[in-house]
C-alpha cells in the first residue's frame, strides 16, 4: 500500500489502486463514490437520454386533436382499448393522449392492415 492515504478520488483516477484499499475502508469508499456518483447524476438536464441527446417534449393532447390525427371520432379515441395505453385521465371526464405516444403507436402501425 502507499504512504498516502487513499481517497475516493485517486480510486477514480487510478482504478488499479482498489487492490490497495483495505478491507476496513471499503465500505467507506463504496459510500463516498456512491454519494459522489448521485450528486452527478443529479446535475443531468431533466430530459436527456443517456447518450445526451434531448428527448423530444411529449404534449398531451385533447381527445379532438388525437381523433383528427388518427381519422376517428373523438368517441374512439375516448373508449378504444387499443388506445388505452396511450391515455391519460386527469379526473373523472377529463382525458388526454400522449402525442409521443400516439406518434410511436401510428409508426409502428405502418404498413400493417
């Protein structure tokens, strides 16, 4: 082992001093790049995938504004269980459709019949 203690941050640098860390001290260290760790993570912009590519903000649309993009009635959009996944009730009679959602259903829809 070194003369100097090790930290947290010389175990980033140098990986290969793990081997040097003593048993005592591991769950010390575990717990500091833990906390290290979180606290990053905590600085990434809401709404950026893990390859730092922002997602595309999702809006939820009016059961009027789902049925014109799909050609239906808003009744359809309202009860289809083939909609479902993609509806989100906000109270007993107030209903919106996920446009991400509904943009990925018709994609993936394409072609079929």
């Amino acid at each position: 082992m070194t003369d100097s203690p090790l930290t947290a941050g010389a175990i980033v640098d140098d990986p290969a001093k793990i081997a040097d860390i003593p048993p005592e001290m591991v769950p010390r260290m575990i717990a500091q790049l833990s906390t290290t760790a979180a606290a990053l993570a905590a600085r990434l912009p809401l709404g950026l995938t893990s390859n730092g590519l922002a997602h595309e903000a999702d809006e939820l649309l009016k059961p009027a504004e789902a049925a014109k993009m799909l050609g239906v009635s808003d009744d359809f959009v309202r009860t289809s269980p083939t909609l479902k996944a993609i509806r989100v009730r906000l109270g007993s009679d107030v209903i919106r459709v996920s446009r991400r959602a509904l943009q990925g259903m018709i994609g993936r829809r394409l072609g079929r019949e």
